[in-house]
C-alpha cells in the first residue's frame, strides 16, 4: 500500500483538522472563550498534556489559531479568517440536486425494489 500524500490544499488541511473530535473541541473551548492558555485545554479536553500539544499544533498548522507567548505561558486564539473561511465552504455546499420533498396530505409512490 502506497503512503498517503500530504494534502497541501488549505481547504482540504482547514476541514482535516476540524474533523478530529478533540479539534472541534478545542475549537468550541476556543469560540466560547477568545483566548486560552494551553495548560488550560486538558480540561476541557480530557486528553493528557502531550496530546493537546500535539492537536494544538495541528490547528495552528492548518490556519486555524494564533499563539500568544505570556511569559512561559502560550495562549491560543482562534483565527477569524479560519471561521470566515470555513463558512464559505460550508455556503458553497446545497442540496440543488435533491429531489423535492412531498407536500403534506400527498402519498408517495412506494419504492421498487428490483428482484434478485
């Protein structure tokens, strides 16, 4: 099996971080919150230190956050670029190929289902 390729497509690297659901969490914590500092994620998380670390670089990799050194502490903050860009995308997607729904007080035509 051939290694997979590193996606280099900012779109493509933006939604793969935000897929994973420690991301998302973070995401959230970051959202309802403005600025964090890193020590604080493990909570919120219910992850060990090392693994926030590791998503926290994710995020910050794909464009999703910026850091903030205070001392010996670093804050992260969520990019507002990163959330304008993300509604973008999601508002290029709509379902004009869906059929119509049926109207109420109609009867839909049952489903055939082809014999084996």
């Amino acid at each position: 099996m051939a290694p997979m390729k590193r996606q280099t497509d900012p779109d493509v690297r933006l939604l793969q971080a935000a897929a994973d659901p420690t991301r998302l969490a973070i995401l959230r914590e970051l959202s309802a919150r403005g600025g964090v500092c890193a020590c604080d994620f493990t909570t919120c998380c219910d992850v060990a230190q090392p693994t926030v670390s590791h998503h926290l670089k994710v995020l910050r990799e794909a464009g999703w956050v910026r850091t903030e050194r205070r001392a010996s502490w670093v804050w992260y903050y969520l990019r507002p670029e990163a959330v304008e860009r993300f509604g973008q995308l999601a508002g290029q997607l709509s379902p004009a190929s869906a059929p119509p729904m049926p109207r109420a007080g109609l009867r839909s035509l049952p489903v055939i289902q082809p014999s084996v």
